[in-house]
C-alpha cells in the first residue's frame, strides 16, 4: 500500500521492489491510451516442478483489476479501487520472499497487474468507479497470460448493494461463458484463512459478458474469462455498504492481508495438484447436455 500511495508510482519502482525480494522475472510495459497511461507489471515467480523448467506442475494466475491506484489531480491519495493491484502485488512479494528462504512452491505463479496514479473517474450506479487510461481489450491481453490455467482475479468490489458485507468474497468459478459451481476446494480454504463461513459474490450472466455492449456489469472483475478457456475465479474486496472507487482512505489493511494470504494458499495447493476450480467431469456432463456458451465471451 505504501508503495502504491504515492504520486509518481510506476510500475518500475514495483519491479525492483520486487526483485530486490527475490528471484523473479518482472516486465514492466507502459501502455499510452486516450485517457493518458498506465505501467502494466507482470512477474513470473518459478516452482520446483513448474512448466518454466520443464515440470508438469499447473501454473496459477493471479490478476489485480483495477482502473488505477489514484485519481489524481481530481483526488489525493490510494483510492479503494487500489485494491486489485495492492493484492496482487502483495501476492506476488510475498511468493518471490518465501522462494527466497527456500519455500518454493511446486507450480509457476503469473501475477499481472497495472499501476497508474492519475487514472480518470466515471459515472456508475450507485457510486462512481474508477475509470482507466486503457480499454478493457488491452489490460486483458496484457495482464492475462496463456500460461495462466486457473485465474485469481482480484478486484475491489465496493460499489453495489449485493455483496454487502465487510471484508472479501470469492466468486463462483466461470469457464467459457457458463457460471459454475463454487469450488469447494476454494471454499475450504477461504474457511481457513478467515476462520469464517465462506462469503460468495453474486454474479450474473451481465457480469461475465464483455465490458461494452452496453450490460450492466458489477464491476471488471470477470473480465479476465472473457479472454481464456482457463476457469476464472473472482476475489473481491467487499464492504457493508457502497463505497466509490476514487474514494480514499476506503482500503482495508486488514481485509487485503487477508485476501493476499487467501491467494497465497491457492497458489500453494494449486500447484500441488489438490486444489481444483472446477469438476472436469461435470464439465464434461454440462458440454455434452447443453453444448457451448463461448457467444457469451464475445461482444453479441
């Protein structure tokens, strides 16, 4: 969070932040868009048995949504639509420390993210969100990697009166364009971090469509399943009431901890093999009853 309260955050500063941590692979790529620019950051941390050199061990994603980490000059300091970024990033430092004193994990991690101080803020019902320097179509192609077979993807989910209550929730899971159960491997271990019932999020079919084609949408935070076959799985960072996303002084320390800690323990059991998205054979059943919903990842 300190590192991402500030002004002239960039994704550099991330990057050797980073690597100063530990062996890592960071790439750093500035993005320009009508709306001014962003850094896009995205860090490879290797497992002992990871497809980077040669395992077969699976490689999890972890993806920070956001529009940026500040509104600036409109607003001073971290917005909470920050989140999604701060997760993701704590994610990561906290894997390339661990792998640093000999932990490491079996399966690769990806985490993509982006960083922008000055993002541009735009209207929404109930409250306002933060608007991005980019489109959708870029952060997607951007920040998700075709290495990624399962998706974290993580985004600060305040601004709406369904997901109310303090703290964070995980989605079901949504593999090309059908919303499926939600895992019970991935409800076993949100019971664990927190030391609470699981909180899931409501999503709808609107949610999973591509940004523009005029649908309502939550928030960008099943974007990601709009670009891959991989199931996606959304962590957001939720409150009992609406909160804006250019609002400040509205991030959680103790809410993120425990969302990057929840990522943490994912990447760990993902990479073991013991932590499944999905039901391959269910998924089998629903493709052979009901055919493809792949038209849902497109733009209609």
């Amino acid at each position: 969070m300190d590192l991402l309260d500030h002004p002239q955050a960039n994704g550099e500063k991330v990057a050797q932040a980073l690597q100063a941590a530990g062996e890592c692979r960071v790439e750093v790529k500035r993005v320009e868009g009508e709306k001014g620019s962003t850094d896009f950051i995205k860090v490879w941390i290797p497992g002992s048995s990871g497809k980077a050199s040669g395992g077969e061990a699976p490689t999890l994603g972890v993806v920070g949504r956001l529009g940026g980490v500040g509104a600036r000059p409109q607003v001073v300091g971290l917005v909470s639509d920050a989140d999604g970024a701060v997760v993701a990033l704590s994610t990561a430092l906290k894997l390339v420390e661990m792998a640093e004193r000999g932990d490491r994990l079996r399966g690769d991690v990806v985490v993509a993210t982006h960083v922008c101080p000055n993002a541009p803020i735009k209207p929404h019902q109930p409250v306002p969100f933060m608007g991005s320097p980019v489109d959708i179509q870029t952060m997607n192609r951007e920040e998700v990697d075709p290495a990624m077979e399962a998706v974290l993807s993580v985004d600060t989910t305040r601004g709406n009166r369904v997901a109310n209550w303090r703290g964070f929730a995980i989605t079901p899971t949504v593999k090309e364009g059908w919303v499926l159960k939600a895992s019970d491997d991935l409800l076993d271990i949100y019971e664990w971090v927190t030391g609470e019932p699981p909180k899931v999020c409501p999503i709808t079919t609107q949610d999973i469509t591509p940004y523009g084609n005029g649908l309502y949408h939550i928030n960008s935070i099943m974007q990601p399943a709009t670009v891959t076959t991989a199931p996606v799985v959304g962590v957001a960072l939720t409150t009992t009431v609406p909160v804006p996303g250019c609002a400040t002084g509205a991030s959680q320390p103790t809410d993120i901890e425990a969302a990057a800690r929840f990522c943490v323990e994912v990447a760990k059991r993902f990479g073991e093999g013991v932590c499944r998205f999905y039901d391959p054979q269910e998924w089998e059943t629903i493709e052979r009853l009901y055919g493809a919903h792949t038209h849902l990842q497109s733009p209609g």
